[in-house]
C-alpha cells in the first residue's frame, strides 16, 4: 500500500516544498523592503486566496495519504495516524476561520491602496507548513503535532486592511428597533444593532444593511430605506411610508434578515386635526345620547340617559336593537351616563343606580360593581368608566370627588382624592383618558381644567381650560379631545396639553370617543339628541 501512494505522498512534497520556498522569499523580501511596497486590492487579494488555498491542499493532500496508509498498516498504529488525523483537521478548521477573517477584512476594506503584501503572510503560517510536511507518515504511539495559530499576531498583521474582529457579525443574532405607529408621508426609522455569533456587539461598520417596507395591499408598493452607517455597528434606517394599511418591514443584513424580519407594520393615516370643522355624519338618537363607544365589528353603542338603555347603531347609522330598559334590577338602567367597550365586554357607568355594570356586547348581564354610599365599594353617582391594558376598572366617582381604580373581581385597589388645595385639589370629576403611557386623564368640574396622574396616583399636571367639561378621549399620539358642555364645542390639546383647535357648533357635548381602526371622532351630542361623526 506504501508504494502504491507513495508517488502521491512525493509530489505532495514536492509542492509543499514549493509553497515554502514562496512563502520564505515573500517574507524575507520584505524584511529587505527599506519603505513599505504598496499594491493593488486585487492583487493582496489574490495573493492571500493563492497562500491559503495552496495550504489548504497541501493538508487535503497529507489526510488523503494518512488515510490510505491506515488501511495497510499494522492495527498497533490506527491510534497514533487518527491522532495525527484529527490534528490535522484541526488545523484545517484553523485555518478556515482566519481565511473568512480575511476574507471579511478584504470586503470591507476602504483604502484604494494595499501596503506590502509580505505583512500579510506571519511567520506563523510557514511554520505550520513546516509541520503539514514533517508529519511521518508511520508514527509511533507517542507522537503529537503541536500547532498553533497566533490569532492576535495574525489580527495584528491584517489590521492594516481594517479592524479585524475574532467573531464574525451574524444577521441571525442583530437587533433593531423602532416606533410602534408609522404615518403615511411621515419619517419612520429603525435602528440596527449588529451582533457577532456569540450574541456579543460587533463595534465596526462596513456590513452591507438594507430594508424596505412593503404594502400589503394589492398593488404591492415598495418603499426602499435609506441606511446611515454609523461606524460602530449600529445603522439607522429611515422610510417614509405613502399609504396607509398593513405593510411588511424587512430588514436585511449581507443580505440575510436580521432577528424579527421581515415583520408586519401597519401604516396610519396622519391626521390633520386642526382642520375638523363639520361631521362627516349625523345619527340621530332620540333617548338622550350622553355617552358613545365602537365595537370592533364597527357598531355604534349609545348610552341613552333619558331611556335608560343602550342603543346600537350600524356604520349607516340604523338603530339595530335596544339593551336594557328602566330600573335597579341585572342589566336595567337609571340614566346610564357613560359606556366603554372592551372586546366584546361591555362597563356601563349606571349614574342613577350608583354602580358599574359589565355586560356582553350582546346584552348579557355578568356583574355589578358598586352600591350607593362613599366608602370602599360604593359611589355617588359614577358618570364615567374605563378599562386598562391590564383589566383594571377606572371610575369617575364624581359625586365622591374621586377616581376608583378596581380589580375585575371588584376589588378595591386605589383611591385618587386629590388635595383639598393646590394644583392637585380637584371636585366632581368627569370623563377618563388614558395617555399612552398610562397616565390618567381627567377633567374636573370646578377648576375647569384637566388633572393628569400616574396609574399610581401620583399627581403629575394639569392643562386645558374647559368651562364645563365633560367626556375626554386621547389618541395614540397624546392629543387629547375634550368636550365642553357650557360652551357647546370641542377643545383639542396637543400632547403637552397646547390647546390647537376648536370644534364648534355643538349642543351640550358628553361623551367621546375615537374609533380606533380608522380614527374617526364620535361625539355624544346631547342637546340635539345626536352622535355627530368626525373623519380626520
């Protein structure tokens, strides 16, 4: 067997031989050099590709002849040649994972200009081709191969391309982020965090990072990203959608996706809420609208204060059934004041019968929450009620001069009194908002302003200046909508409470509310026994 290979065993020395000649020449060149001997990117780049490929086969070349011999040779030697087997395999594996540093350092690289290609190549690299072809092809049990690869002599070398990092980037591992609502014609951006394999940061640019948003819709528009590469592995990605609906944001990094890409976006219309002036639509409601909410099927749920029910409208503004009907009892009413609506659960504030009840949407009684009275548990006349993210139940106790928060088993977790003086003193208090970051909004009656608190009931400010005010309701954005029943109109405030538009030409406003999958305004018109509805 030993002479059958052995033809193949003499010409893989034969071009070891050769490989280390030109590697020697190369070095010893250029410890001669007096000044540094710049060349192309081409070629340093296709000298390095030669070196490491001709080091590649010459290994290739030994393993294949280890492994004939293994065949032939006695079975006290297996051990030793799968030892040397493996070693030489490791320095394969070695030697690929600083090629594709290379490789990577060869992409990136910015300078027009290479310097001497002779740095390129470390001493290290020769002595292993050294050891590649000292390695006896009939071994005793005894002996090893030590190789060593110096990354950091190796990095040290290669910096003059660029930085050269131990761990690649990988786009599985890279992180973004960006704001949770885009707006049509408005500037959306994400930030990109690249991470190396080990999920570590990988603190250099030069990776190639694209994105591009796409429409859902059937005409399949797409939006390109703009990329700033900051330098230090991060990007910032800006977009400007052009039509509203769902999207499509992907993200891709050397044209792989990143984590979490692609993913879906949906786009909203931007709002022009300075220009609202008359209503799109007019419902007429006989019972006394005083309170109005939007289920997600798109009917209109009204609560009639002289009826004591609650109404259902259709989209085209047809009364399609009545729940409830006058008295104390499960499910009847006594001027029910407010109605918030959450999935198919309904909280009516039933003013007259001094409680909360939650029904289904379908007008199935489930509880009662409340009774008359001014302690734990009881209300004087509650005129408005929400729900939170977490299920919590948010009342306007206003004849208490209070806002309960409760528990869906009815629970009573916090009382909001106010001072009796100063900026957080407050009586009778009306509607409830929650801003987006969960503060509590609230008009008051008697400072005729609006008080804000943490969910905790800390005190934050107050804004507005709203005579009689009523029902508020706070968009995705913070501007906020507050009805004034003395004067008859609609105050809207920007998100840090500037007031930036009047809507007039109502008649004893209550409730508010906004529809959340289009944005359009409904306003418990009372006076004129009206829901007016408002597309911005």
């Amino acid at each position: 067997m030993c002479n059958i290979h052995g033809d193949a065993m003499r010409e893989t020395l034969v071009c070891a031989q050769e490989m280390t000649s030109k590697l020697t020449r190369v070095i010893d060149a250029n410890d001669k050099m007096a000044e540094p001997v710049e060349t192309s990117r081409e070629n340093a780049t296709l000298i390095i590709t030669q070196a490491f490929e001709q080091l590649h086969h010459t290994i290739e070349e030994r393993k294949k002849a280890l492994f004939s011999e293994m065949e032939a040779i006695s079975l006290s030697k297996t051990t030793a040649l799968t030892l040397h087997k493996e070693q030489l395999m490791k320095m394969q594996d070695e030697i690929s994972h600083y090629t594709e540093m290379t490789s990577h350092i060869l992409q990136t690289h910015t300078d027009p200009e290479m310097v001497a290609h002779g740095d390129l190549l470390p001493t290290e690299l020769k002595a292993i081709l050294k050891k590649v072809e000292n390695v006896s092809l009939t071994p005793n049990h005894t002996s090893n191969i030590h190789v060593s690869l110096s990354a950091d002599s190796l990095i040290k070398k290669l910096s003059i391309f660029g930085h050269v990092w131990d761990s690649p980037p990988s786009p599985s591992q890279s992180t973004w982020s960006s704001e949770s609502v885009a707006k049509v014609k408005n500037m959306y951006c994400v930030k990109v965090e690249s991470m190396t394999s080990k999920g570590e940061r990988y603190p250099y640019g030069g990776l190639q990072v694209k994105a591009e948003l796409r429409s859902k819709s059937h005409d399949g528009a797409v939006v390109p990203g703009e990329v700033e590469d900051h330098g230090d592995g991060t990007y910032t990605i800006t977009l400007t959608p052009q039509t509203a609906g769902p999207h499509q944001l992907l993200i891709t990094m050397d044209d792989q996706h990143v984590q979490n890409s692609p993913c879906d976006l949906d786009v909203r219309k931007q709002y022009q809420y300075n220009s609202l002036c008359n209503p799109e639509q007019i419902i007429n409601c006989s019972g006394g609208p005083s309170g109005v909410a939007i289920h997600d099927s798109g009917d209109i749920y009204v609560a009639c204060w002289y009826t004591d029910s609650i109404s259902v409208y259709d989209q085209a503004g047809q009364e399609k059934r009545s729940i409830g009907s006058d008295g104390s009892g499960d499910g009847e009413f006594n001027a029910p004041f407010d109605i918030f609506i959450k999935g198919d659960v309904m909280y009516v504030a039933d003013s007259g019968n001094h409680r909360i009840q939650k029904m289904t949407t379908g007008g199935q009684f489930l509880k009662t929450f409340g009774q008359h009275g001014s302690g734990q548990g009881e209300f004087e006349h509650p005129i408005f009620v929400i729900v939170d993210e977490t299920n919590k139940i948010i009342v306007s106790d206003s004849g208490n001069n209070r806002v309960v928060i409760l528990d869906q088993a009815g629970t009573w977790l916090l009382t909001i009194n106010g001072g009796v003086t100063g900026s957080d003193a407050f009586q009778r208090p009306r509607g409830l908002a929650l801003d987006p970051q969960g503060n509590i909004h609230f008009p008051v009656n008697v400072s005729s302003t609006i008080k804000v608190f943490t969910p905790v009931g800390t005190y934050l400010r107050s804004y507005g200046e709203v005579k009689d005010p009523t029902g508020i309701v706070i968009d995705e954005e913070g501007y906020s909508f507050v009805n004034d029943y003395d004067r008859h109109c609609l105050f809207i405030f920007g998100p840090k409470g500037n007031k930036i538009h009047t809507v007039g030409n109502l008649s004893q406003p209550r409730g508010v509310t906004l529809d959340p999958k289009n944005g359009s305004l409904y306003v418990a018109n009372f006076g004129a026994d009206t829901v007016l509805k408002y597309s911005v």
